[in-house]
C-alpha cells in the first residue's frame, strides 16, 4: 500500500481533487459538493442532534395584538399620530399590527403658529388606511372630553 506525499504532491501539474460528495467531518456533519466542485455545508447534517433546529411539533403561536380593538369595530375612534396629527372616524378594519382603516375620517388642523394647538378647521378624507407604526393613541370618540394641561403652570399677570 502506498501512501500520499506528506507535501501535498500528487501528479505534478494538477489541483488536488475536490472533496467528495458525503465526506464526513470531525464534528460529524457532512459536506456535498456544491457549484464549481465547491463544497457546501449541509445544514441538516451539522444538526445531527437537531437542537438546534426549531421543533416542528410546536404550532406556531398567533400574534395577538395587546389591545382588543373588536369593541370599537363600526364605532367612531379617534387616533393621534406621530408627529401630532389626529383624527377621527368608523373603526371598520384593523390588525395586529395596529394598522387601521377608518372611513369617514375626518382631519383636525393644527394652528400653524403653536403645531399643538388644534383649531376647529378640519378636512375631510373619507376611507383612510393609518399606518400602525405611526398610531400613538386610541380612543373612542364618546365619552372624550378635552381638560386643561395640569402641567403647564397658570402665569399670573
């Protein structure tokens, strides 16, 4: 039995030959040959205990948002936005995302002097689809009452 140059040599002139299709490593896994004689590792064979690959009994849970905004569906909402927009109309649709679609929706400008002041203009802009990344706040439109700040201290003159 002859055995290989400890050198690496071989046939002079030619690359060493590819690894083999299903060559197995110390750890265990296997390789297979992958485009251009290259080997591509097989991730199921370095998973050979397959911890670390997720369990496929487990159902996956449903993503459930933390409010329930079922109870406001076909009722008028209003919505503050990042940014400071806010607006009111009929809850018709949302997800858990909290993206929302409001139809009849009604905008209320702010005062173009102090951006958080609103005046009483608004616009009207029907069937709106509210980004739920920008949603800060949600309310329904019954029951809600403006009070004054009780932050802000009464200057006295």
């Amino acid at each position: 039995v002859r055995s290989a140059p400890a050198h690496g040599g071989g046939v002079k002139g030619r690359a060493a030959a590819p690894a083999q299709s299903g060559a197995r490593r110390q750890d265990g896994g296997e390789r297979a040959a992958g485009p251009a004689g290259r080997a591509a590792w097989d991730p199921a064979a370095l998973c050979a205990s397959r911890a670390l690959l997720p369990p496929q009994d487990k159902e996956k849970k449903k993503k459930e948002s933390i409010l329930d905004l079922s109870k406001y569906i076909d009722k008028t909402i209003r919505v503050k936005f990042q940014g400071g927009r806010e607006a009111s109309g009929i809850l018709k649709g949302f997800d858990p995302l909290l993206n929302l679609v409001l139809d009849g929706t009604v905008e209320y400008m702010r005062d173009p002097d102090d951006q958080y002041k609103l005046t009483e203009d608004t616009r009207q802009l029907g069937l709106v689809v509210c980004r739920g990344t920008s949603v800060v706040l949600i309310c329904p439109q019954d029951g809600m009452e403006a009070i004054p700040n009780p932050f802000i201290q009464q200057q006295d003159a």
